[in-house]
C-alpha cells in the first residue's frame, strides 16, 4: 500500500498568515493527489484535485503543487474559516489512501 | 444540488451485522462510481471501498474483504454496505462519497467530490 505522510501534524497560525502543508507519498503517484478540508463535526470537503486543480467554489487563496512523490498545500493568506484539518489522498493505485491529517489551530 | 444521505448505523456486537445505505439525489447517480468512506473516532479517513456506475465491478479494503459487500440499486439512486462479522476495529463513522473523474495530461484522477454527513457504526459488547 502506499503510504501518505503529512507534514506537520499540526500548526498554530495567525489570520491573515501565509500556511503551506506538506504531503510525501511512499512511491511515485504522478499527480493523483487530493486535498480535502474537514472542519470539526464535520464531513470531508474537496479543495483540490490532481494535485492542482482547484474545486469549483474553493477560495483562490488555496493553491496545490507537486507531483511524483512531493506536494504541497498553500493557503496564501488564513482566514477564520480554514481552521480545520486538511488531508491529503492518493487515488494512484488501489488502496486509495489518505495522509494521517494536518490540524490547523489558531494562534 | 448534490446529496447524499446515510442511514443504517447503531451499536452492534462483535461478529454481527449491519446494512447501511445511501440515498443520493441531484445528480445521474447511475453515471457515478461510488464509495465508502469511513473515519475511527478522532481518527484520519480510510478508502473502505467502491462500485462502479452499473454495479459490474467492486473494490475493498483488505482488512474487510470477505466480510462487507458493496451493491447499489441504481433504479431508487441508492447506494448499500452490508457488514458482516463486525468486529470492534470497523467501529467508525461511515461517509457515502461520489466519486468524480479529473480528467487530465495524464489520465483520469479519480477524487470524492461529494460527501454524505454520515452514519456512526459502534461494535461492542
């Protein structure tokens, strides 16, 4: 199975700061990489897919990059509604597998 | 708009079973593959499994192949997980997810788009 590492588990961070949230897969996914956002009590919500290609709806400050084994989440500039956790997710190879997740806290 | 609503989950013993469901509305729902998705109490998400649009073909997780089963009835837009020999580690809230197809340069990515609110399944004595 591939495994999905995040990095960090979790972070403080101030509105208006700039976040970039770290995803590394086991092996080489291309670009079959997904980020999910999930606010407490919650369900899971799409942000991006493919690795860059924003959700309709989804904020412009939210932006993927990365392929093969390295992507990255940023948020250019945190706003009180994106204090939530984030996760990424292969969909390369079955099993489809998600990053252990990355809480992002307020200051 | 798209929705999808779960229903099915409670308390259940070790070694029995459950049948969840989803009832999906706003969309072609026979056009979609569709998944479950399940999350341990303050827990990350795992892939449990999915089917595709005519039901023709299924995927599971190892660790519940053999003991849960994947079906849909496309005609009332209704997506099924039978569980079976639950055991304490499936305890869970179970998401309904739709699963969309990105196409781009280097393929189809697929991805969950929709999610349901979903429904908690706790196995205990």
């Amino acid at each position: 199975d591939i495994q999905m590492t995040q990095s960090p588990s979790s972070l403080s961070a101030s509105v208006g700061d700039r976040v970039t949230i770290t995803c590394r897969a086991s092996q080489n996914i291309r670009t079959y990489l997904n980020w999910y956002q999930q606010r407490p009590g919650k369900a899971p919500k799409l942000l991006i897919s493919a690795a860059s290609s924003l959700q309709g709806g989804v904020p412009s400050r939210f932006s993927g990059s990365g392929s093969g084994t390295e992507f990255t989440l940023t948020i250019s500039s945190l706003q009180p509604e994106d204090f939530a956790t984030y996760f990424c997710q292969q969909s390369y190879t079955l099993p489809w597998t998600f990053g252990q997740g990355t809480q992002v806290e307020i200051k | 708009e798209v929705q999808l609503l779960e229903s099915g989950g409670g308390l259940v013993q070790p070694g029995g079973s459950l049948r969840l469901s989803c009832a999906a509305s706003g969309f072609s729902f026979s056009s979609f593959v569709m998944s479950w998705v399940r999350q341990a109490p303050g827990k990350g998400l795992e892939w449990v499994s999915h089917i595709t649009p005519t039901g023709g073909s299924t995927y599971y997780l190892d660790s519940v192949k053999g003991r849960f089963t994947i079906s849909r009835d496309n005609s009332k837009n209704t997506l099924h997980l039978q569980m079976n020999s639950l055991r304490a580690d499936d305890t869970a809230l179970y998401y309904c997810a739709r699963v969309d197809l990105l196409v781009v340069v280097a393929g189809k990515v697929p991805d969950f788009d929709s999610w349901g609110q979903g429904t908690l399944v706790t196995v205990s004595s």
